[in-house]
C-alpha cells in the first residue's frame, strides 16, 4: 500500500495519500481535508503549498538544482539557443531540425507589432516605468486579436497566439526602449536571430543598418534568456496561471504576470541590485557597512540580489552569470561595481546572519552588471527578464489549458475581523 499521512483533527484520526514526484519529492494531498474535516490549512506566502502538479521544471533548493524537461541548466546554458530551450519548454521535447526551422521560422513571421499600438504607446508619460508600459502593452495587444480572446480556442490557435506573443515580446521591449531615448523605432530584422534582432532593435539606429552586434554579446544574451526562460511557481507564474485559471486570455494572463514580475522582491531587484552597489560604490564602498545595515531589523535595507524563498544554497544561475560577466567585460572593460559585488557576496558568505539563514545570491545578483556592461539603462533591466519569462509563462499556460482535472484558483482565507453586528442609522452613529 502507498504511504499515507495521518493527521489527527479534534481528537479524530484522519489519513491523506502521499504522493511522490518523479524526482523523489513528496507531498501530502490534503485535497479532501475540508470536506473531510471541516478545517482549511493557513500557509502564509504558500511556503509549503504546492498549487499544481507540473511536467516542466524541477528544482531542487537544497541542492541548488535546476532543470528543464529533464536537462540541466548548465547543460542548456552551455549548448543550446534560447528558442531550442523555448520549444523544449512549450513542448516537452528539443526540437530536430525540421521543427526547429519551423518554429523560428514561424516567429519571424510574427514579429512586427501592430501600428495601431502605437497611439497608445505614445500617450505614455515620458520617463515611465518600462515595465508599467510593457504590462499594458501587452495587455492592449490581445485587442488587435479579438478571436485570441475567446476562452474556448483550439489548440491551433493557441499555439499561434503563444508564437506571436513570443516574437512580439523583443519589438515592444525595443520600441520603449527607443521612447526613452528619443529615438525612431528600429523595425525587426528577421534575417538575424532572435537574440541579435532584439539587439539590433535595440542599440541599431535607423541611421545606421549595417549595426552588427558582437558575437560575445549575443551569446552572453542567449544565456541571459536560457536562465530566466522559467522557475516553476514564482510569484509572476502563479499570477499567470491564477489568472489563467479563470480562463482569461492569453493576453491579460501575460500582461499579469509582467506585473508581477515588476515588483523589488522578485524581479525587480535586478534594477535594484545595481542601484544598491552605485549607492555602495558612491558612499566610499564600505561593503562592512552595508552588510551591517542588511542585517540590522530596525533598517528596512536588504542586501537585494540575495536570498530566495526556494534556494538554500547557491542559485545554479547565480554561478553560470558570474561566470558570463568575465567574458562580458573582457570585450566591454572591467565595471567597477563587479568589484563591490565580489566583496558584497564575500562578505555576506562568511557572515553568521547570512549562514544561519541559508541566504546566498540569486540570479538577480550578477544579471544587472551584465545588463550595464551590454550598454542597457537600468529602468530595463527587468523588462529583460519579462522577455523570456513570457515563453516560461506560455509554457505552464500550455499546461494549464490541457489539465483536465484544472480548476479556477480560490484560495480560503482564515477570517480575523469583526463578528456579527446591525447597522446603525447614519444619525446615530
Ligand atoms: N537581506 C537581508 N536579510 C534577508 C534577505 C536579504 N536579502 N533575504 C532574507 N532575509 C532574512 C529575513 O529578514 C528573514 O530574517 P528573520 O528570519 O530574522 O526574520 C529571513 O532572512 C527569511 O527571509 P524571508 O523574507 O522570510 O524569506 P522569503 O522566502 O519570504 O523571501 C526573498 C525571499 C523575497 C527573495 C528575500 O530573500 C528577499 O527579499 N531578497 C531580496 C530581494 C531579491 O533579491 N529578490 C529576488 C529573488 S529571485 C527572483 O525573484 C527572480
């Protein structure tokens, strides 16, 4: 017989299946509880929760692992393109050749936005928030595509809405980019690839065709976006599939997700990293004094680029950027803020506060000096991690729409507020 857990509940016994993933990891299903025993559980921030089953990444916190459909991060970092890492995410399997060539194909068919997008885009106040414009960009896109909405599509149309998103990602991520500099947008090039078009969109001018960008910067991108394609259920893919599960459009679920993804803790803190170490390197870089301050309670400072809800050992992607960034600056000159963040993780390594909690830097740590070095302004740091988070999104969004046994996500709550009282009239009061 399987392996149960007994749980007793006012003074009854009762028992819940035990179930074992494929790499070992075991959960408790308590899917009967309520019914069962009237009671919910209270877990707050989902530390113990797990919200779904899922086929595409698994992660090992303890041991610092991280894979994809079976392979190792290190082992697609070092080998594959981002869109042979998207199709084996979206489809459970690397693409041959044939499917390969289709596929990218298929995404430089996508990648102009639609005009129209434009208007609105411009309507933007000047100096906002890359990440904000993205959201609602992305959000205003699924208009131009009002049949994508339908909740009820086929699997075709599915797979065309998730390539056109993909390919679209880069030339609005661009097109901001452009804005905030002032500067004409630098339409898609779809005789390069996907990384050197975003590039190209990016630092080419449209005085300028002939703009080549260096192979050592493109196959450091290619990386960047291998890392952060997914990481199972963040804070920014549960948005995505909360929102997804009560069957919105593919649109509004990214849109989210890009949202989530803004805020300082998730991220976010690749802007915040680097503007923590310009702040150290300005005041004198006293790195003492700033881990000191990370660990006093009475300062709202957290060393950002550190910690994380799942890993208690280094983040794989933490070692494999760190890596990155020497070859990166080899070709860029040396950054004098890898220095500080050397001295940063150094310090913070060898101090108690930092053991005892198992905090260790994640991938947010290093990503921004490359980011910098490659000649990107801070507020973009972010939007560079939406990029390939979106194929990740898509990817459990796949999963999502094919589950059977899905359900809209309705989380209980534990209720502490008033009881039971009548209204007053407005005079007596
Ligand atoms: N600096 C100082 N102390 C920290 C840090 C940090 N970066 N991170 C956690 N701690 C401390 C907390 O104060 C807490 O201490 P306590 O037990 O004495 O109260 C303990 O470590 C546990 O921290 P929690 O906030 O409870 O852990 P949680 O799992 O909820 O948070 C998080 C994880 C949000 C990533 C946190 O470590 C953090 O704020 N890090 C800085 C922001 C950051 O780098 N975010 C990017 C994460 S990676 C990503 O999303 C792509």
């Amino acid at each position: 017989m399987s392996e149960t857990a007994k749980i007793i509940v006012e003074g009854k016994e009762y028992e819940f299946p035990i179930i074992v993933g494929t790499e070992g990891e075991k959960a408790i299903d308590i899917s009967k509880l309520r019914d069962l025993t009237g009671h919910i559980t209270l877990d707050i921030g989902f530390k113990n929760t797990g919200s779904t089953k899922s086929d595409i990444t698994f992660l090992d916190g303890e041991e610092g692992i991280l894979h994809h459909r079976g392979y190792s991060i290190e082992d697609l970092a070092e080998h594959a393109s981002f869109l042979e890492v998207s199709y084996l995410l979206l489809y459970g399997k690397l693409p041959n050749a044939a499917e390969y060539e289709e596929f990218t194909s298929t995404i430089k068919e996508h990648t102009l936005a639609n005009e129209g997008l434009l208007a609105m885009f411009n309507s933007f106040p000047t100096g906002s928030h890359p990440m904000g414009q993205l959201s609602s960009m992305v959000a205003a896109l699924g208009l131009y595509y009002p049949k994508a909405l339908n909740p009820h599509r086929s699997e075709e149309a599915i797979n065309r809405t998730i390539l056109r998103l993909m390919a679209k990602m880069p030339t609005i991520c661009a097109m901001i980019y452009k804005k905030r500099n002032g500067h004409p947008t630098v339409y898609p090039k779809n005789s390069l690839d996907y990384v050197a078009n975003y590039l190209n969109m990016t630092f080419g001018q449209v005085t300028m065709p002939e703009y080549e960008p260096d192979p050592v910067l493109v196959s450091a991108m290619n990386k960047l976006l291998i890392l952060h394609a997914d990481h199972e259920q963040n804070c920014s893919t549960s948005t995505v599939r909360i929102v997804g599960s009560s069957q919105a459009n593919l649109y509004a679920t990214i849109s989210a997700g890009i949202s989530a993804l803004w805020g300082p803790l998730h991220g976010g803190a690749n802007q915040e990293v680097i503007e923590m170490l310009e702040k150290i390197h300005h005041d004198g870089g006293d790195v003492d004094k700033w881990v000191a301050k990370a660990k006093d309670k009475e300062d709202p400072f957290r060393l950002m680029g550190f910690g994380h809800r799942v890993y208690k050992n280094f983040d794989p992607r933490a070692v494999i950027i760190k890596k990155s960034a020497y070859e990166v600056f080899e070709v860029t000159g040396m950054n004098p803020l890898l220095e500080i963040a050397l001295k940063l993780e150094e310090t913070a390594l060898k101090d108690d506060y930092f053991i005892s909690r198992k905090l260790y830097p994640n991938v947010d740590f290093y990503s921004g000096l490359i980011y910098q070095a490659l000649g990107f302004p801070e507020e973009m740091f972010t939007v560079l991690f939406a990029i390939p988070r979106t194929v990740g999104w898509l990817a459990h969004m796949v999963e999502l729409l094919g589950d059977k046994e899905q359900k809209i996500s309705r989380p209980r709550q534990w209720y502490t507020g008033q009881d039971e009282r009548s209204y007053t009239d407005l005079q007596k009061r």
